[in-house]
C-alpha cells in the first residue's frame, strides 16, 4: 500500500510524516521539490501474539509507504497543477491531505485564513480541473480517431470518458461515480485523482485534542463516497512517537487520545482500501499479508508465490483468536479446529494459512 501525503503550505505535512516514519525528515525547508518516501510496518498486537507462541526466527509485519509529495507549496491560485505533483499523486493508493485547522503566527496561512472547509473546497476544485483538463483533451484525440476508423475498444474508452466529464462539470468527484468491471480497467490507466481514496486530516491545535469527534462530524457532513476523516495534532503526536513506548499509554491516556496518530491513519487507510490481513507462522517465520476483502483462498495465495496459486490444492484454516487460545498449531489439529477449504473459500481477517499445493 502506497499513500501520498499533500496539503498547502505550513499545515503539518512534514511533522505528521516524520512522526509516522519516527525519524526526522531529510527537508526542513519548505519548498523542497523531491519527494521523500519512507517504509512503515503496520502495527499489529495479533501478529506480535503468534510470535509469542511460535518464537519465530524473524517475524514480518505488512508494511506501507508514505510518500510526502510537494507540489501544492506556493500552489495558492487556481493555475493547474506542476506536473510533477501529478506525476507523483497518481501512483498512490491512498491520498492523505492534511488540513490546517490550528492557528499559530509564527506560521502564517498561505491564504490568510483558518478555514478548513475552504481549503478543503480549493484542493477539491484544482483536484476536479486536473482530472477534466485529461479527461477533455483524451475525448478530443478519441473523437478524432473515431471519425476516422470504428475501435470498439476506443468508443467504449469514449464513452467511459463522456460520463465521467459529466460527472466533473458537476463538480463531483469521480469516487462518486458507479463504475463498470470495463470501466474500472479504464479508471486504473487514468489514475484520476479524484477517483482515488481520500484520507482527510484536520491538524488541530492540542487545546482541542478532546473534540476531535465532534470536530471530524461537523467537517465530514454529508458523508463522502471512498472518503474519511479525522482530527489531530500533528506536534504533540510527534511528541509521543518520540516517547519510550513503555511511557506512551500514559501519556495517551492523560490527554484522552485513544490511540497514536500511526495506528489510527493505518486502520482508517486499510478501512478505504477495504484490505485486510491474513498470517502465515511457523519455527521460521510468522508473517502479515495484506489483501483485498472477498479475495478467495487461490487468489491469497499468489500474495506470497505466484506458484501456490498455480498449483493450489487446498488452504488449512484456523482464525488467530483459536491458535491463541489453544497454544499452537498441535493443539488445535488434535481438536479438529483447523478446517480445509478449497480455492473460492473466502479469506477473513485474522485467518491463519497453510497452503497446500503442487506445480
């Protein structure tokens, strides 16, 4: 999973980045034009349990990539995206837009303003002109083509493009849009940006710390199709990533935050997604792989080797919560609670998996 974190200028991009990677950022100035890229594993108390059993001579977390794309530095009129930022954006899987809702003098608002819904209709609407300034120039190369000879192939991509410029002539992202299974292949060649996930982040001030409830509802009234918000401080997070992790919970606790900024933007992601995780364990290793819900045991498989898809005979299944509670794998067979499944049994979240299979 890849996710690209972007907002204007002095919102709190680069602390929200450095306190997800719990490094400091390579850029201290604000108009650096490379984007930086760091790996961060997902936290997750059932895998760090199944080590605990099988004591595993290395022990591997899903990860994700967090990209800080610049582009919308000093990007305060409408005058089209740097072609860059574009480039950038569109190979994410998840947009992380971080909001300015703090107010501090040393850090002036490039526009002279703390309005949140604002900035969030301006980045929408330089967002919905990119995606129609492609869509437009494609439908006019393909009108052309058309004119000229019959593809079936070109008029279906036409047609695909016809509806969504009437879509973004309504102002309305195109994750609002129904998509066909043919269209959706369409939609991946395009990487619009408005068809992409979004994950909105309202950086408040630590006075405000115990609203963030009440402050997410209000800013995400009516609900958004593919789109999630929520409200932190991005300074005093970073504060707590640079804490003992022994002293944390505290911490969490006296400011009456549930969970760390990490955890949460990494649940919320997976949420959009629709991803979940299944485990592989054993003496050599226990592993976390992320899939997509509803993929099927044969399809699971080609996440860890394209052969065990080929090849596939039959998937042994026990969820996590089961292996835990009887101590380990020969516990369990003795029971009976390890069940086999065939290629369409559809994976949960927390199954644990041993593929059988010949090629």
């Amino acid at each position: 999973m890849q996710i690209g974190i972007t907002g204007l200028p002095y919102t709190g991009k680069s602390t929200l980045f450095t306190t997800l990677l719990s490094r400091k950022s390579e850029s201290g100035a604000f108009l650096k034009k490379e984007t930086e890229k760091g790996i961060v594993r997902v936290p997750d108390p059932r895998l760090d349990q199944l080590s605990a059993i099988f004591n595993p001579r290395r022990t591997v977390p899903a990860t994700i990539e967090y990209l800080k794309v610049p582009g919308l530095e000093g990007h305060t009129t409408a005058r089209g995206l740097p072609a860059q930022f574009l480039t950038n954006l569109k190979t994410v899987d998840v947009i992380l837009l971080v909001i300015r809702a703090f107010d501090n003098p040393l850090y002036p608002h490039p526009l002279n303003r703390i309005d949140p819904q604002a900035d969030l209709n301006f980045i929408n609407a330089e967002f919905l002109l990119s995606d129609l300034s492609i869509v437009e120039s494609r439908i006019e190369r393909l009108e052309k083509q058309l004119s000229k000879l019959h593809n079936a192939a070109m008029q279906q991509e036409l047609e695909y493009l016809l509806k969504c410029k009437v879509f973004l002539d309504d102002e309305r992202p195109l994750r609002e849009m129904p998509t066909t299974a043919a269209e959706e292949v369409f939609q991946r060649g395009f990487q619009f940006l408005t068809a992409k996930p979004l994950l909105i982040v309202l950086n408040i001030d630590e006075t405000a710390i115990r609203q963030t409830d009440s402050i997410t509802q209000r800013f995400t009234q009516p609900p958004m199709v593919k789109t999630t918000c929520t409200a932190l401080c991005a300074a005093l997070e970073q504060e707590i990533s640079a804490l003992e992790p022994a002293d944390q919970p505290l911490f969490l606790q006296e400011l009456g935050i549930v969970e760390p900024a990490l955890n949460r933007l990494i649940r919320l992601s997976y949420e959009l997604l629709g991803y979940i995780s299944f485990f592989t364990v054993g003496e050599d290793e226990c592993r976390a792989w992320t899939i997509e819900q509803g993929t099927n045991a044969q399809r699971a498989g080609r996440t860890i080797h394209s052969d065990i898809e080929r090849g596939f005979i039959r998937a042994e299944i026990v969820p996590w919560q089961t292996l835990i509670e009887q101590g380990g794998l020969s516990a369990c067979r003795a029971k009976g609670l390890i069940r086999s499944e065939g290629k369409e049994y559809i994976v949960r979240d927390g199954d644990v998996i041993e593929f059988r299979f010949n090629v």
